[in-house]
C-alpha cells in the first residue's frame, strides 16, 4: 500500500475515533456507534472486524471439558449426555441413593462416573481479539435500563474501540517498510492510537 494512501487512511480512521469519543461523552450512542462504523468502513476488507454477537459469544466462550477415565479422550461437558446408573446394593448403601450421575465415551464405550471423571476449563490470556465484537446493546424502556444502558454501552464501546486499534495498528505493521519512519511519523502514529484505546474505557 502507497506511504500517502495509509497515512490518509490512519488519519480518516483516528478522526472517526475521536468523533467517537466526543458523541460517547454527550450520550449520543446512535451517532457514537456510527462512527465506529465509519472506521471500520474505512479499513481494507481484509481489517474489518465483524459485527455478529452469536459468532462472538462462540469465540470468548471458555467450554467446560471432560475426559474419559479409561481412555482419555476430552469431549465437551455440554455434548454428553448424563443419565442415571443403577448401584450395587453395597454401594446404595454407602451413598444412600440408588443410582448415580454417569455418562458414556463416544470414543471407546465405556462408563464414566460423573463425579470422579477430570474436568478442565480452558481461559484465554486477557488481552485477546477476535477481530469479531457482539452488535451494540439495545435500549429498553425500562426504568432500569435507562440507568444501566450507559454502563453496557461504554463496556462495547470500549471493546470495539480495542479491537478496531487493533486492526489500524496491524494494518500498519503489515505495510511498514525500513525508512518509513520519518514519512508516517510512526512515533506519532503511536501514541495516537494508545491515547484513542486507554481513553475510550
């Protein structure tokens, strides 16, 4: 990409993200998420991150895993199907119930006991990104929602507002090239796009 080309563009994109900023600080969301919108158009296809709330829910959500004790296959907790196994008389005894939590390895057959199979739920390091955010929170009519909305709003502000610095900052590094410095004022560039992440949470 031409040195001119993306200088015009980081600036069109921090511009968008000040006028962000300055509609959040005046409670005007329609036009706050409208710029947001602005710099993510301005970015070449390949950077535009996703608007799509179900895919982002599937990419942040931590699934709980469980491993079969006889072979060790990991499956997801919530694909198992758990069902009631009838206990020896001896062992009814001691538990003081009939039956007991159980489910079956899809790989190898055999029963698991749900208490005592390993459990392991996997977090991803903070930060991450997705290049994918949820779609804006919706305002209710409620009472409560008009004194909640403001606090939801800055929290998706503030995660698109990451992950879109994000995108401009790769997009330069992608285009960087030895010598450019004294051309696009990297320094600068920088420190702009810091200032436009800390100071939108």
């Amino acid at each position: 990409m031409p040195t001119a080309a993306l200088i015009d563009l980081n600036h069109l994109a921090l511009k968008h993200l000040d006028d962000a900023k300055f509609y959040l600080r005046g409670d005007n969301y329609d036009s706050a998420t409208a710029s947001l919108h602005s710099v993510n158009a301005a970015l070449p296809p390949e950077y535009q991150i996703k608007f799509d709330t179900d895919e982002y829910n599937r990419l942040i959500k931590h699934p709980l895993k469980i491993y079969c004790k006889k072979c060790g296959e990991m499956h997801n907790r919530d694909e198992i199907q758990i069902w009631n196994l009838l206990l020896p008389l001896n062992e009814q005894i001691l538990a003081k119930d009939k039956t007991t939590k159980a489910w079956s390895c899809a790989k190898c057959d055999s029963v698991n006991i749900l208490l005592e199979s390993k459990l392991v739920q996997k977090v991803r390091e903070e930060p991450y990104f997705t290049k994918v955010v949820p779609m804006p929170p919706e305002r209710k009519q409620s009472f409560g929602d008009r004194t909640s909305f403001h606090i939801h709003y800055r929290a998706w502000f503030g995660n698109v507002v990451a992950e879109l610095t994000r995108a401009i900052s790769q997009l330069r590094w992608d285009h960087w090239k030895q010598g450019d410095e004294d051309n696009l004022n990297l320094a600068e560039l920088k420190e702009a796009l810091s200032s436009n992440l800390e100071s939108s949470f």
